[in-house]
C-alpha cells in the first residue's frame, strides 16, 4: 500500500503532466465501517485500502461498493 509520501513522490516524478486522482484513506474505510455497524482496527482498514489497491478495477476505479465488497469478506470472516 503506497504511503501517502510514496504517492506525492509518484505525482512529483510526473512533473508538468496533468493527472486525476482519487484519495481513499483508513478513516473513509473507518467511517465506511461504522455506518455499516462494524468496527475495525486502523491495521484492518490499512488491509482494506491494499486489497482495494491490489484488486481494483481499472475501468471501474474504486467506488464505496469497492470498499463495501472487502468490508463484507471481513465480517464473514469474523462470523
């Protein structure tokens, strides 16, 4: 999972390109979360924001289904 350091380095490199982008972080999977009635850990939301990271879809993006989907294998895991 890239650091958000890793990330402005990353951007930094590209220079005068112009980009798009889109920041998901531990507290949005969090907050996800809680709204879900689940609680998890900030080493449990780092673990979603890598399988989002590894697994995502280039022509979907990540969405809150996205988030959704691993918060889901995470509850089932704990049932």
């Amino acid at each position: 999972m890239p650091t958000v350091q890793q990330a402005i380095g990353r951007l930094l490199r590209n220079g005068s390109q112009h980009v798009a982008v889109a920041i998901w972080c531990e507290d949005d999977v969090r907050e996800r979360a809680a709204e879900r009635g689940m609680t998890i850990s900030r080493e449990q939301a780092q673990g979603v924001i890598t399988n989002i990271d590894y697994r995502q879809d280039c022509e979907l993006g990540i969405t809150w289904t996205t988030i959704d989907c691993v918060l889901d294998e995470i509850a089932a895991e704990t049932e």
